[in-house]
C-alpha cells in the first residue's frame, strides 16, 4: 500500500540510534489518515526538525539532539520544548503502532466489524489516555464517534489505489517490524538519557 510502503521506517541499527531525518519525513506519522492525533504530531515534528535544521550533521539521530539538550539544559531537559516535542511524538507513534498493530491481527467490533473505532479505542486506552485530563478524554471520545470505516481507512492507506483488504494487512505487517523497533527504540533511549516525562494535558 502507497503510504506505508513508500515511506516505512528504515531498520533500526544495532546501536539503537534513529536517523532523525528519515524518521521526521514519514509521511506515516504526518498522515492525515490518523487525524485524530494528526496536530499533536506536526506540531511535535515542527520542534524537532526546528533543532535538526540548525545543524543536520550535529542531530543526525535523535538520541544526539537529546544528549545535546541534556548537555544544554542540565537537569532542566525535560523542559526544552524539542525534548517535550520528541516524548509526545513517542506517544503519538506508539498509538499508530497499536493502531495498525490490531488492525493486522484481525481486532473488530462485534456489532460493526467494518469499523475501526475498537482498534483505535484500545491504541488510545494503552498509548494516550493516561496522559490525558478528563476534558482531552471527552474531546477524544467525541472524535471517536467520527472513526472511518475500514474500508475508507485501507483507501487512506492506499492513497486511492484499489487493494484488497488482505494485501493491505500483508502490507501493515511488513512495515510494523521496522516502525515498532523504531518505537521501541525511541522508549529505550527515552529511558537511558533519563529523558521521560510523565504529564498530563
């Protein structure tokens, strides 16, 4: 399917670092096919690349931009804004993660199973909702409601082309090992820089 197979994750090296660049130009993550959370990411991505743009050789992957900021900042890290930015975009990927994650198992609603509100329920309950208030939580709910039919959402994905829903999951499968290890990644590094922050909007 276009979208994914045309901008997936590269594999993730040994050392764990991810390529800022590569990862700041998924069109995975600026999709306007995860509009749900489509503004917190490109409002997240605006930070980082803010910061890569000043010197691409310096922040060539995102765990040299936090050590960088930790090195600026000292133990007012979790403050700087491109820090925040690139922690919600963790977020923000992990739900897409879950996201296409239950899609490709097959998870479906009893009542309706053409639509995905179950599979972007339960990626919002595991990535987003701890990190929410209760009014967020209500606005998400409400933008829940709207959720697209699965075949509208594989149309998304296909950018039009026409796919049987069988080779786009074929598809989502193929391009989960490389985003989920970048994912992944991302925690890890998160972790080992000390580079968490647990708040709430």
């Amino acid at each position: 399917i276009a979208l994914l197979m045309d901008n997936q994750f590269g594999k993730v090296p040994a050392d764990n670092a991810v390529n800022t660049k590569l990862f700041l130009e998924s069109d995975c993550l600026g999709s306007k096919v995860f509009a749900p959370i489509k503004s917190d990411i490109s409002g997240n991505i605006t930070k980082i690349r803010g910061v890569f743009d000043k010197d691409p050789a310096k922040y060539a992957t995102l765990q040299q931009i936090v050590e960088a900021e930790k090195e600026t900042h000292g133990t007012e890290t979790i403050t700087s804004e491109c820090v925040r930015g690139l922690y919600c975009l963790k977020r923000s990927s992990c739900f897409i993660q879950i996201l296409l994650q239950s899609l490709a198992d097959g998870e479906k609603g009893e009542n309706n199973p053409n639509l995905i509100r179950v599979n972007i329920t339960k990626a919002y309950d595991q990535a987003l909702k701890k990190y929410h208030g209760w009014l967020v939580q209500k606005i998400f709910k409400a933008v829940l409601l709207a959720a697209p039919y699965k075949s509208d959402f594989i149309k998304a994905l296909s950018k039009g082309q026409e796919v049987t829903e069988e080779d786009c999951m074929a598809s989502v499968r193929q391009c989960l090992v490389n985003f989920t290890a970048t994912v992944d990644a991302i925690y890890e590094m998160c972790t080992t820089l000390n580079a968490e922050l647990d708040y709430s909007v």
